[in-house]
C-alpha cells in the first residue's frame, strides 16, 4: 500500500528528507505516525487516525524513543496514558 488512499494524501511536506514515493503504509507505519504526530496539523492528525486508527497510533507512540514535551503531553490527554509509560520519557 503506497501513501495514497481512498482519494487521500499525506503531506508531503512532512516528509522533505526521504523519497515521498517510497513511503509504504504498512511497512513505514511507525516513521509516518512519528512525522504527523511530531510535526503535522490538525488535518494531517485526522488523516493519521483514518489510516491507522487509534488504537495503532497509541501503540507506536509509546515505543517512540524521541518525542518533543508538548507532543508527548497531547498524546498523553488524548490517549490517558501516563508520561512515564512513553519509551521517550522513562
């Protein structure tokens, strides 16, 4: 599955350092999320969640080593995870 889905395209933008064309879904799932997590707007959120679901984005956001603060304390509210169960920050 390539990064165009359903009509569908991530930003590409956010991803200025790596051939956007290469990108899989599945198999890049957790540097996708990481990049819109990290880096993207409200509709790159949205669109993160309709690829993935949430319940995929709370399970490779824990694993992620590095997480800026402010992202770390969205993702900690919106999921109900506790700061200290994030890989980043334990």
């Amino acid at each position: 599955m390539k990064t165009q889905t359903d009509g569908l395209e991530l930003n590409q933008a956010l991803f200025w350092d790596v051939q956007f064309s290469s990108l899989d879904i599945g198999a890049h799932s957790r540097f996708i999320i990481e990049r819109v997590v990290s880096r993207g707007n409200l509709a790159d959120w949205n669109l993160l969640k309709k690829l993935y679901g949430k319940e995929k984005i709370r399970e490779e956001v824990v694993r992620m080593r590095s997480l800026d603060r402010k992202t770390v304390s969205f993702l900690s509210v919106y999921f109900g995870i506790a700061r200290t169960d994030f890989r980043c920050c334990s």
